[in-house]
DNA sequence: AATCGTCTGCTTTTT
DNA sequence: GCAGACGATT
C-alpha cells in the first residue's frame, strides 16, 4: 500500500480508515471490541489468544495515536511532543505488526539508550505472545552495528573478534599518540584532539587528513594504531557499519531482507550516520517509524542532527507526519509554560502541548539570594512537604544544567538527612575496578587483545614498568603478533630482568590457561572468573588499594555484582562470554534499578524521558541556562529546549529558581535571571522570592533565624 | 612505585 | 576553590 494513503483497512469485517481523526463511532466502537477478531492491512493475520485484543489497544488511543499505529507502509513521522505517550505508540506499532503476522525477527527498533531498549522489550512482552515478541530486535545503534560487524567485518580487514574501545581507552591512547607525536613546544589537548578526531570521524565530510598540523597527524596515527590493535571506537561501530552496508550490495541486501519494518526512536538524536543506517536498512521499500521530537534535541554538541527530523521528508520522500499534541503527563500551567519558552525557537517544527487534567498550580519562579539559601530552601521545602504531606521522596527531582550544582544539594540533603540519588556523573563502567575487572576478562576472552591484556597486567603491580611493556609493544609491532606473544617469548624475558621475567611468566600462563577453561562448553563462567581474579591477586589489590573499608566493600561489591551478572546472562542462555562483553562494552547491564529511593538529583540531559510530580529547575541563570559557552557557540536554541525539557518532566508542581549571586569557580559572583525567564507568560506563573516564601511558610521566630542567617552570609561575601 | 607539590581549567556525555 | 593530571622527588 502506497505511503501516506490512509490505507483501507479490515477490522473484524468492520472497515477503518487509517487516516481519520475523530473520536470512535459507533460502529468503529463494535468494530474494535475489545474480543473482536482482528485482521487488519499487511500480511496473514494470526490468531490473537490470551492478550489484550489490538482492537481494545487501539481503543486506549487518542485519534492521532491511533493513526500512528495504524499506518501501514512507507516511511512515517511521528512528531511526539514530551509526555504524548511516544514509548506507547511504538510498542502498539510493534504490536500492531505482530498481530498482522509480520515475522517478529523482520521487525527492529532501534534506541539510544539501552535503557529505552529494554524497557520496550519488557514492555512489549507484557503486550504480546512473549515467545514471538522476543524475537522482535529492540537494541540500540550501537549493538546494532555490533551485530552487523561481527559477522562481516573481515570484508573490511578486521578481523571479527575486534575489540571495542570505550571513552577512557580512546583517550589513553589518543594522550600516547600525543605525547609520541608532539614537539617539545607543541601543545594539543587531548580532550580537544578526542572531539576535534570523533567530529571529524562522524561528518562524513573527510577532512583531508593533512599530517603537517599536530592533529593531523594525531588523527592519522589514531586510526593506523587503533586498526593494527583490531581495535574500534564507538564512532567506528557507526562507520564501519555503515561503510559494509554501502560497499558490499549483497551484505546490504541481506540486511534489508531481514528487517522489513524499522521503528527510531528518539529520532532528533540520530547523526548523519545513524540516518544514512537507517536509509541503507530500509531500501527502497522504506519502511521507517521515525519517532521523536526536535524540541527535545539536546545533543547537538555530540553530533545529533536537527535537520534529520526536520527534514525528514527530503530523507524519506513521500513520509506522512503526524503530530502527538496531547500531553497525559503535565497540567496546563505547565504546558503552557513549555510552550511559551519554546515556540522562542524559529527552527522547529510547531507543535502545541495541551492537556485535558486542568490548570493546576501555578509555575513558582523564585528569585533566591545566593546558591545556599537555594539549595536549603528546595531541600527543606521538599522536606517539609514529605513531613507533612506524606509525598514520598522519589516524586521530587532536582534539574540543573551542570554537574557542579549539585553538590550543595547533595549537602543540604545529607544535613536533612533525606536519602537521595544523584543521577550522571561518573558511570558505572568508568569506575576503575569495573575496568579492570573487565580487562581481565576481555584478556581471557581475547588474549590478542593487547590493550587490555596490559591492562590486566598491571593490576595488582606485579613489577612489570614501562620499559618492559614499551619494548614488548615495539616487538609485537615489529613482528605484526600479539603482545602476550611476545611475552611468552624466550628470548624476549631473557632481556628482562629475573623478577620481570617470573612476573611475565606467571601471567601469560594464568591468561592462557583461564582461556582455556572458559572456552570449555559446559564452564561455570562465574566461579571460573572468582578463581581467575583470586588467583591474580585482584580481588587482594583491591581491598588493599581502598583508604578506607567501606570504600573496599563498595568496590568489591561491583565487581561480585558484575560478576553475578555474568552467571545470569550464561544461564539464562543469552550469549557466551565474548556476547557479554560486547553487552557490557555498550553499557548494558541487566540493572534490577532498585525502585529509586529518596530525592533525585539530576543534570537536565540525564532527565529526559524522565517526570517527576514534583520539580525544582534550579540555577536558571544567565551564563548557566543559558550556559556562557552556548552563546560563543551559537547554540542558544539547544538551551532554550534543554529549558523546555527540564520544564516538561513536571507533572503536578513545578518550581524555577534563580540566584542573585552564586559562588562559581570558588568565589562569589553576582547573577541575572536567565533572559528566557522573561518569555514566561504571566497568567501560568508566580514570581515571588525566599524571603516571601519564607513569611509564608515559617513561624515568626524562624523568620527571625532566617534573616540573622542572611545577614551572616552577607558578611560572608563581604568578608 | 608511591607520594607530594604544582599547574590548569572549569557544560552537557545516550554509546 | 577544587579536582584531576602530571612531573619531580624519595
């Protein structure tokens, strides 16, 4: 069926039409009985059996929804505002395809996060015959290429089992290339090199590698360094993908037959990479579901690419567009806050949040007089409200723009004693422990795997320097072989000292033989990694490399966790060990996220996607929201919808504050209200500052506490 | 190999 | 003002 038709189609012998928009009938009401049989437009329809019928699923829907689901063929858009019910309508799609008999496996959705991947996962096995939802693919870009390379990768001259470098590898090795590279008086950031090489990597355009300038020839070691280790970098998943499915037709055409429908989501975050992906997925036949929404483009800054959705029907020709207004999440008074602030923003496509559960409390903009008196006025607030009104803590979030304000919240909640959670900041695998834990098993799984190998290496110290591991790193160079080659070689520990040479001894023999035990088919892969990591004196360096004994049990108790969920993820039959590792590389990881206790505390990125009944946006200032840098960059549109983001994930009350001064970058520096407070429509909010709400809410003789406490910071600034 | 002192730089960070 | 990195010490 042709592309934006509103296709006919059959409904229980009823007849639906696709594209019309008013509330059921009558007889469309019989016609989607909730037992009704349903047959409806793209292939042999099953049986439904014990779940809920599509035609009550379809029931559940506002108009639009409904059309969104029911679309048949063609590439289509779905523009889905915040809080429109985005994951319901995909995971209906997705439903709504099974029940029409596509093959399961012919379907994927692609995510971001693998956090959004499997929450569709769950979510589409409570609404389908769990034995065939799960083989629908619901993973993200990344684990989709992975999927892709691993099994033809060695047309490109990698070979199959290569490694996949995370942030901190990249940059290890982008600061040896550096130091290797540069001049005495030569100086490049290796922050700057990283993003200047992954923008150069990700834009297809290719900057004509010139080796003269420093970055240059950074770059083009990078990538000879990173090929000679069988090594990529989360770019290259994207690239290398990318290029197989361009270069090789019949790779491309095996792809294309296998998934015949694509679902996006989060579509305003795709690169230009991730677009082109997906054109070489779909094919002629076109079959994308792009969902998402250009207001929420947040990542800009990594690559995202505004104009894929924007101009998504020149990417995709002939797509429908549909827009999802309705909003189930927030009260008026909050839409139409959002509202006011982002139609600020001339390039987007125009939307209008509005909802059907009423006004609601006004929008409280508070004017406080420095960062502590904020940070104590939220927290007692929140405190307070919890006290009095029984409001459990996880209905309360915290937003900021920089990592760095949360600190005196996290301190105002700790002398409250409210329990809190802060979202962001360093991520699970970056701890060290988790890498090095994983380096052990990367080297067992893949002893040629020199980055990690060396790594394992080194914890605990075993007296192996940086002589060794150099002169070793040259040899293996030099005679195209692994690094533990080398280290098993004769010849090469007799040029070590006694004490080295054991040391190499003892290790390589441990790697080879843990190899083997767990490449065993039946191995208990759990109790084999406990021995490995006893045996090399990990688990001793660990604990001992700890300050104090909470902080040891802490770190222990990541890696036993990891540990376990390797014995989960072998039992439960979903991979090998080298299928894990790829999981855990991608960052998932099977999270029983235990129910969020306490408040949140969370940079604005992070909270998209999220809602909270109860919000407070703080910090929104001039030179924070919007952040100073964003003004040099020209990207003041990003930071108006990170405003619009952080104002849609409240559901009932939201509270916007800002200081007049704040101490930054260690010393008291006077603040302006961000300029877009003054696109705040008067009727849906309520300006008012501490010493107000103060009056308001305490008894006289705190009021008193209040000022004196005032009067004490003042001299503080003055002092 | 560990530790101490000095220097720097300071947004966001799905993978 | 503070954290993280790096180089010079022992």
């Amino acid at each position: 069926m042709p592309a934006g038709s509103g296709g006919v189609v059959e409904w229980a012998g009823g007849t639906y039409f696709g594209r019309r928009t008013q509330e059921p009938d009558a007889e469309m009401q019989s016609a989607l009985a909730p037992d009704g049989e349903v047959r409806c437009g793209i292939g042999p329809a099953l049986e439904p059996r014990r779940f809920t019928s599509m035609g009550a699923r379809l029931f559940d829907l506002n108009p639009v929804q409904q059309q969104a689901v029911l679309h048949d063929e063609g590439p289509i858009l779905i523009l889905a505002g915040a809080g429109t019910g985005k994951t319901r309508v995909i995971t209906t799609r997705i439903v709504r395809l099974l029940y029409d008999g596509i093959d399961p496996s012919a379907i994927l959705g692609v995510t971001f996060t693998n956090k959004a991947a499997n929450e569709m996962r769950e979510r589409l096995l409570t609404m389908f015959d769990p034995e065939q939802a799960r083989k629908v693919t619901l993973c993200t870009f990344h684990s989709l290429c992975v999927r892709i390379l691993r099994q033809g990768i060695d047309l490109l001259g990698y070979k199959k089992n290569f490694t996949i470098f995370d942030e901190g590898e990249t940059m290890g090795l982008i600061k040896r290339i550096i130091t290797r590279t540069a001049a005495q008086d030569e100086k490049l950031e290796p922050n700057v090199a990283r993003s200047m090489i992954s923008k150069a990597k990700n834009s297809s355009w290719n900057p004509q590698v010139d080796t003269k300038t420093l970055l240059g020839a950074v770059y083009a070691r990078y990538e000879s360094e990173l090929k000679t280790l069988n090594a990529v970098d989360f770019d290259d998943l994207l690239i290398l993908a990318v290029r197989l499915l361009r270069e090789f037709p019949e790779k491309r055409e095996q792809m294309q037959e296998r998934y015949q429908h694509l679902l996006v989501d989060e579509f305003q975050d795709t690169n230009l990479l991730q677009l082109e992906l997906m054109t070489l997925l779909a094919g002629k036949r076109s079959n994308v579901c792009a969902v998402g929404d250009d207001d929420q483009s947040i990542y800009g800054w990594r690559g995202a690419e505004v104009t894929n959705i924007l101009e998504f029907e020149s990417h995709f020709p002939g797509a429908r567009v549909l827009k999802l207004e309705q909003n189930y999440r927030s009260t008026d008074a909050v839409l139409q806050t959002a509202n006011a602030i982002i139609k600020g923003n001339v390039r987007r496509r125009a939307k209008q949040l509005w909802s059907d559960q009423g006004k609601g409390e006004r929008v409280r903009v508070v004017e406080m007089p420095d960062d502590r008196k904020e940070s104590s006025f939220v927290c007692e607030e929140i405190h307070h409200l919890h006290q009095t009104k029984q409001t459990p803590l996880e209905d309360f979030a915290v937003l900021f723009r920089t990592n760095a304000q949360s600190r005196g919240f996290e301190e105002e909640c700790r002398r409250l004693k409210l329990p809190y959670r802060i979202i962001g900041g360093i991520s699970f695998f970056e701890r060290r422990e988790v890498k090095d834990f994983l380096a052990y098993l990367q080297a067992v799984a893949n002893p040629s795997d020199d980055i990690h190998l060396l790594r394992a290496l080194q914890v605990p110290a075993r007296g192996v320097g940086q002589t060794t591991v150099q002169r070793a790193l040259n040899e293996s160079i030099q005679r195209e072989v692994g690094v533990i080659e080398v280290f098993e070689d004769l010849a090469f520990r007799s040029n070590c000292t006694k004490r080295t040479a054991g040391a190499l001894e003892m290790f390589t023999d441990c790697i080879r033989r843990f190899e083997g035990l767990f490449h065993q088919p039946m191995a208990d892969l759990g109790k084999l990694t406990r021995e490995l990591l006893d045996e090399s004196g990990f688990f001793e360096e660990l604990r001992r490399s700890c300050k104090t004994e909470e902080e040891a049990d802490n770190r222990e108790r990541n890696v036993r966790d990891l540990i376990g969920d390797l014995e989960k993820y072998t039992l439960k039959k979903k991979g090998d060990l080298a299928k894990f590792l790829d999981d855990i590389s991608l960052g998932d990881r099977d999270t029983d996220d235990t129910q969020g206790n306490g408040v949140t505390l969370i940079t604005l990125h992070a909270a998209k996607g999220l809602e909270f009944p109860q919000v407070y946006l703080v910090g929104v200032e001039e030179g924070i929201l919007p952040h100073d840098r964003s003004k040099m960059e020209g990207s003041l549109d990003e930071e108006r919808r990170l405003l619009y983001v952080g104002i849609t994930r409240a559901m009932k009350m939201l509270t916007i504050s800002y200081c007049q001064g704040r101490v930054r970058y260690g010393s008291a520096m006077p603040c302006q209200p961000s300029s877009f407070l003054k696109e705040l429509p008067d009727d849906h909010i309520e300006r008012t500052d501490f010493h107000e709400i103060r009056n308001r809410q305490m008894a006289p003789e705190d009021v008193d506490a209040g000022f004196a406490n005032f009067k004490a910071f003042l001299s503080g600034l003055e002092g």
